[in-house]
C-alpha cells in the first residue's frame, strides 16, 4: 500500500516538488528515502536545514516551514514510467496545491518536473523569469537523484541560491 507523501500546510517557506516517488519512499511513507537519493545531504550542504535529517523526520520539517509534494503521487522505479494523462491529471492537482496553499517558494527538485508543470520547452536554475501561481516564486534545482550526473558541488551551489530567498 502506497502512502501520501504530501506534507503541506499554509505559511511554508518553502515546497519542494519532485516527479513522483520513489518505491522505497512509496513503501516507507517518507520522501526522499532512497539511499541512492542525495536530497537531505543536499539540504543540509547548502544550509537550509540546520542539520542532516533523515527522510523519517521529513514531517519535521512542516515546523521549519518546509513541505513536500509531486507532480504525480504514483511511486515509479523511474519518472520515464510515468504516464503523459498522469502528468495532464498532475499538473492541475499541483496547480490546486500550490494556488491553496501559497508556499513563499515552490522549488521544483529536477528542471524536468517544472517543464512537465509548465509546459515550458527549456527552463534555467534559480528563480524563474515568470511565475505560475501569482505571489509564489518558482524556483528550478537540478534532481538529487542519484542517476544525477551533475557534480555534488555544483548541484549544492544551485541549492545555497535558493536559500537566498528563505
């Protein structure tokens, strides 16, 4: 049985958005869970938690101002698995999410999660240009999966910038 990974409550600072769960965090209930996934040393590194969390203590974190939710709630081995009517039918229930809830910042956690909400063909890091719910900054921050070939420098970097508007 899938359980929902959505951590959301009005006042977050900031939600951070990935495609869709992983199995593991399917299984477990927590994001981020996989031992492959480097989101909380992420966090951590780029000093926007105060310490290395656990993807257990993510409820924690609604406290700190920071939320969870996907563009698709289906858990997947990988986001190539996920459906075009998933993202359409995902797409909407984040818009809902985010326009309810009015985060600070909603921070997409990989460049193909926002160009899936956006319907954008191409997307810098950082804030984006234009946002989509109006009085909610978008940011876009490289997947911390991973199958990520980035260096963990550069992804962290692109991290520290988002903590600028915390």
């Amino acid at each position: 049985m899938t359980k929902n990974l959505d951590h959301l409550k009005l006042g977050l600072t900031v939600l951070f958005i990935g495609f869709n769960p992983s199995l593991v965090s399917g299984q477990v209930g927590h994001n981020y869970a996989n031992k492959n996934n480097r989101f909380w040393k992420i966090l951590y590194e780029a000093g926007i938690t105060d310490r290395l969390y656990l993807p257990e203590e993510d409820l924690k974190l609604l406290d700190k101002g920071i939320g969870f939710t996907n563009i698709v709630s289906r858990p997947t081995r990988a986001a190539d698995e996920i459906t075009k009517e998933e993202y359409q039918e995902g797409r909407k229930i984040l818009y809902e999410k985010i326009t309810s809830y009015k985060p600070k910042i909603a921070c997409f956690v990989g460049k193909g999660v926002y160009l899936q909400y956006s319907h954008l063909k191409k997307a810098p890091w950082g804030q984006q240009e234009k946002n989509i719910v109006p009085g909610v900054i978008d940011f876009v921050a490289p997947s911390s999966s991973g199958l990520v070939r980035m260096k963990m420098k550069d992804v962290t970097t692109i991290y520290k910038h988002l903590k600028d508007y915390i």
